[in-house]
C-alpha cells in the first residue's frame, strides 16, 4: 500500500471547508494507504504520491518547492486557477458586446478564501506570500457593458466575461459539473430556475457525457483531480470554473447515488500508485 502526502496551507484546517479530497482521504485509508496531511513550508514527510492541495488561487512558490521532494505530485502544472487563464468570455472595456455580462472575482472562491488565509497568517505575525485579491461575495449580472461600474474595468482580480447561459428547453437554465479524479469521475447536467446556479438550487439533474473540449482545458490547465463547470451555449462548450480544491458538503453523503459515485471517483488515485 502507499503513502499519499496532501500538501495544504499552513492555517488551511481552520477553514473548516468539508474538502473533497478530505472525503477522498478517508476511503483511501479504508482501501488501505496511508494518509498524511502537511500542512506548512516545512520539509514534508516522505510519501509514495503528493497531492498539491493548497487552496489559493495562486499557489505561492513556497508550497510548490515542496512538491519538488516527490517523484510524481498531483495537480502541480494546476497551481494557477485564475479565470484569466482559461476564460473564452473575458471582454474588456471597450468590445462591442450588446448583451448581458457577468463580474467575478479572477479567484476561487470569488478570492475570499485568499483573503481569509492572508488575514489569518497576517494576524498571527506570519509571514503571508499571497498577493492581495478583490473579494465578491458572489457573481453579479449586469444587463449590458454600460452597467459595469467603471472602476471595476481597472481593477487588478476582478473579469467581467460575456453571460453565455446554457438555456434548457421548456425554460430555465443548465450548468455541467465535471468531478474527477484520474481516469474515475461524474459529469452531471443541472436544471435551475436561477441563471446562477447553485449546489441548493437546482431542480433536476442527469448525467451527460464530458466532451472534448472540456478534456482538453484539464490537460492544458494540468488538472489530475478536482471539479470543472461548464456550459453549452450556442454550440460551444464553454468551461466557468476550474477548481482543485472542490468541497464535499456533508449533506451529499445523504445520497447513496452521490456517496456511491464519491467512493468510485477516489478509486482514480489508483492510476498514479
């Protein structure tokens, strides 16, 4: 059996985020590894597999040097998530765009768990290497550019990007979920009345098949295991949100479908023992 090491910020378990790598975890012991949670800048154990599970937006040099102590670690080429990097609707200022548009933060999260770890280390007298990042408590629709308020075009962390909503037929909208982890995962299709759609939200659900264009973003982005959402709008495949360090609320394990799925998802850590 192996020992799998997931590296995290030093203060990251005071966060109390019900992790899904954390879920994870506990069936792998179950399966027989050996778990260990690292958790800081020191010199990590040894581990047959690292797992970089920092949840920054941008994982700071400081926690990538510790990957460098293992053979094979996960989600390394995956330590920038911002939305910069992947989005196709990012508009600017002055692009003749005559529909609605979203505003999000570039971070996780909508940046407030950057913001949460920085204060904390700050707090604390430590040393902090996470750059400062604008913090939206959600997204925010905006009936045209013109809306947008004009600061926020020159704000450092903050995209504005084309609203591009999967419509569904009959009324409402749809948002497809991607979780996996190695060749293991779910991809499910959700049904709000919402066009922010959310885990409480939704009304119906149905698998769908991952298409190419969403398997080629894990590539590019060097993503072995975490949760992608994205739309189908107008023929495109467009991918929102890239995310390493998803959460597992507790209310999932309610579902034996879920719970189920969850425990033949983790069996993907397999491929890399």
């Amino acid at each position: 059996m192996a020992t799998i090491v997931l590296i995290e910020h030093e203060l990251q378990d005071r966060l109390g985020i019900p992790y899904m790598a954390h879920d994870f975890a506990r069936r792998w012991e179950a399966r027989g590894h050996r778990v260990l949670f690292h958790r800081g800048v020191s010199r990590p154990p040894p581990g047959d597999l690292a797992i970089l599970h920092v949840d920054l937006t941008v994982v700071p040099e400081s926690y990538r040097d510790l990957a460098r102590h293992f053979s094979r670690t996960l989600n390394f080429r995956a330590w920038d998530i911002r939305k910069g990097r992947y989005s196709t609707a990012k508009i600017s200022r002055g692009d003749a765009w005559a529909g609605k548009v979203m505003i999000k933060s570039e971070g996780n999260h909508g940046g407030y768990i950057d913001d949460t770890l920085r204060r904390m280390s700050l707090a604390e007298g430590r040393a902090s290497d996470v750059e400062p990042l604008p913090v939206l408590e959600s997204y925010y629709l905006c009936d045209s550019i013109a809306r947008v308020p004009s600061a926020l075009w020159d704000t450092p962390g903050v995209i504005v990007e084309k609203f591009v909503p999967e419509l569904a037929e009959g009324g409402g909208y749809h948002l497809r979920v991607w979780t996996f982890c190695g060749s293991q995962s779910r991809s499910t299709r959700y049904l709000a009345h919402e066009p922010l759609i959310r885990a409480r939200n939704f009304v119906s659900r149905e698998p769908v098949e991952v298409p190419e264009a969403i398997r080629a973003w894990r590539e590019k982005l060097g993503f072995e295991m975490g949760k992608f959402d994205y739309v189908l709008h107008e023929g495109e495949y467009i991918l929102l949100d890239a995310n390493r360090t998803a959460s597992a609320p507790a209310y999932l394990a309610d579902n034996p479908e879920i719970e189920a799925s969850f425990d033949r998802i983790a069996r993907g850590i397999e491929d890399y023992l």
